[in-house]
C-alpha cells in the first residue's frame, strides 16, 4: 500500500519536508478553507499540490470533499451544491487526483468524549465514553426524548454524574464534542459563530423528519448523480463509516455495519463507489469484525486508515496501539497489501507521546505518535512482503 499521512495544511504543527523524511510518499489532504457545497476550482488545488510535489511527494487522496448537509438532506440548495460537486470531481481529476474520501453522517463527524485520555503509561488517547455522552445529549443539549435512547442502568449512571457535574464539565463537553473535533475536518461545524450549542440545535432540527431511509435514499440519489462523472475520469468515491458506528442524537447513521456496507455497494453497484475502510471506526462496534470485513469488502476498498479500538466491558471505546485492540491491523495489513497493493493507505489517531503532549495538535493528529504507527505498519507489511518472498 502506499504509505500516505493527512497533512492540514500550512496550519498543520508536522510539515511537509518533515513526513517526506519519515517515509510518507502521499499526502492525504483537502482545501481546509473551503465551505461544504463550495466549488474547488482548478487554480485552489493546484495551489496545493504545488506545495507537496516540491517536496517530493504526491497529493494522493482528498480527505474530504465535504458533501453538504444540504445534500444530505436534499435541501433547497442540494441541485446547486451537487453542481459545484461534480465540477470540482472534474477539477480534481484534471490535476490527476483521483481518490476522494468524504461522509456521510449526519452533522457530526465523529465524536469523542476526552481528546487527551491518560493510559497507564503516560501517554494520552481518544476516548468515548457512553456516560459522558448520554449526559451531554440529556443535561447539557437538552434534546427532547433524549432520556429514551438510553438504558435504564446507564440513564442511573448519567443522574448521578449530573449531581457531580459542574459548569466547567459542561464547557468541556461542548468544546469537545462540538469545536475541537469539528473544528478541523470540513464538516458543517467547522466555522461556527455565536453559541455553539444554539447552532448545534439549529443542526439536529434540520434532520427532525428525516429517517434512516431518506438518509439512505439521498445517499443514492448523490450517488447516482455523480457516479457518470467519477466513469468518466476513473475517480474512486471513498466513503467513511460512522465514528463511532451507532445512531447518536437521535440521528440516523447508515454507514455503521456489515449489512449497512453491503447494502450501499450493491444499490449503486459501481466499482467507483467504494470504501475508506476505517479500521479504528469500525472496530468501535461491538457487531464488527475487522477482519470478516475486510475480506468482504477489500474489492471495493480504495482508501484505508490504519487504527485500533478496544471497547471496555461498560460498552466505552478507547483508541488502541496500532498492534493491539479490535481492529485487527496486523491482519488487515495482510488482506490489503497481498489483495489490494496499489491503495493508499494512512496511520490514523495515534497516541500523543512524548514532547508532544500539551502541543495544540489537532486531536489524534500528533507527530510521534503516528510516526510511531508508521513504523509499526511499515512492519507489518515488511512481514507479509517476506512471507510471499518465502513462499516463492
Ligand atoms: C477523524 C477523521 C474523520 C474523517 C472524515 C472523512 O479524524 O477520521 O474526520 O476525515 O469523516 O470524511
């Protein structure tokens, strides 16, 4: 696989002359400052592919082409976005980038409850804990019905949080949850103004009607719409799982499980429709096997991100070492590299280590860490390169 790392731009804390000398051949970026629905022109990308290709690599994948919450929704303005879709596909295919990462999930893009959760031996990881959520949707954003979606032992849990709970844990779970996470991925919280939780309001209400099956059905239409497009210059569509893989705020999430996955390839039956498969994301649900899926969906898979979870006993994730956890890398890294070589492929969230701890690094996207992980993967597919060498 080609060993590629997602790179935010000249905001970004690691520089692009700094990952070409840790072995990265792709860079994995987007135009940070471009609005979901906004038109990419050709001038915009090759402004930065200008900027990677003098420093010896290549602008391998688009994470993300942000697909509008107007499109999701197949709102008003979704004709007009899906316009400026299409063109900026084109676009990029003009500069010879081919593979696009985006989402489909509603509002958030992913979700974490602690971005600097402390591991026995010092180091920090991503963490998503249940409680601290169920508290966040039913104390803090106070969505009607909230109370329902959860179960009586864990609501218990929640109630007596809430008695410990102050206005500084309330802020932190909007800064999280809200501002720091989507603070960076070109989703639709991305440049928010005034109070975050009035806006994020604004956000949910706009899916109140909207079951898990017109999200499905708009997935297709967009799908549909563009696929003519991507035949026409060989563009690999990449979707990304749901992180974490459940229905969250009472939002529906289609992207989550094996059912989900085999559903969306064969109603758009299409080899340019095809998958990010997100390891980390997938292995953050108890009703998935990495390895079943990859397996399963390795034809189809066009883009990975190589990471690990563990899922504790109270149903909490926590991110793993990229040897360890659910997601099963090592094996991955076998099924991948021997069925599907020419993908690229990026280590993501890693653990935040050394002088790297307390550095404003976007969460999950510090330097040692995920040179560290690097390293680890360069392993692994070294192992299966030898196993096929001795086996002739
Ligand atoms: C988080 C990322 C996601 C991912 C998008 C792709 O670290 O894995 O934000 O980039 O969901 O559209």
């Amino acid at each position: 696989m080609q060993k590629t790392w997602r790179w935010f731009g000249e905001k970004d804390l690691v520089r692009l002359d700094q990952m070409r000398q840790i072995g990265v051949e792709g860079v994995v970026t987007s135009l940070h400052h471009k609005l979901p629905g906004e038109l990419w022109t050709i001038e915009d990308i090759q402004a930065v592919q200008k900027k990677i290709e003098a420093n010896g690599m290549t602008w391998s994948v688009v994470e993300s082409l942000p697909v509008s919450e107007e499109i999701k929704q197949a709102g008003p303005k979704c004709k007009a976005h899906l316009e400026a879709y299409c063109q900026s596909l084109e676009n990029l295919a003009a500069c010879g980038i081919r593979t696009i990462c985006y989402n489909f999930m509603p509002v958030l893009d992913w979700i974490r409850t602690d971005l600097e959760y402390t591991l026995p031996n010092g180091t920090q990881t991503l963490y998503f804990s249940w409680v601290e959520f169920a508290y966040f949707d039913v104390y803090v954003l106070k969505r009607a019905g909230a109370r329902a979606d959860y179960s009586v032992d864990l609501m218990k849990q929640v109630d007596e949080y809430a008695s410990q709970a102050t206005k500084e844990t309330d802020q932190r779970l909007i800064y999280i949850i809200i501002i720091k996470t989507q603070g960076f991925v070109n989703g639709p919280l991305g440049n928010i103004t005034g109070d975050p939780l009035v806006v994020f309001r604004q956000f949910l209400d706009q899916y109140a009607s909207l079951s898990k099956t017109d999200l499905r059905n708009n997935l297709v239409a967009f799908l549909t719409d563009i696929m003519p497009v991507c035949d026409a210059h060989d563009i690999h569509m990449c979707i990304h799982p749901d992180d974490p893989p459940y229905p969250v705020l009472g939002l529906p999430r289609i992207v989550s499980s094996t059912e989900d996955i085999d559903w969306l390839l064969q109603a758009v039956d299409n080899v340019h429709n095809g998958l990010t498969f997100c390891a980390g994301s997938l292995s953050a649900g108890i009703h998935n096997d990495t390895v079943e899926m990859a397996k399963r969906f390795v034809h189809r898979t066009h883009f990975a991100h190589l990471r690990s979870c563990d899922i504790l006993p109270n149903r909490d994730v926590v991110e793993a070492n990229h040897t360890l956890g659910r997601g099963q890398v090592a094996e991955l890294v076998r099924i991948f590299e021997t069925q599907a070589p020419h993908i690229p492929m990026r280590v993501d969230h890693a653990p935040t280590l050394l002088d790297d701890i307390g550095k404003p690094y976007n969460a999950g996207y510090s330097l040692y860490g995920r040179m560290m992980a690097l390293g680890q993967i360069e392993g692994m597919m070294a192992m299966v390169h030898n196993d096929k060498r001795s086996k002739g």
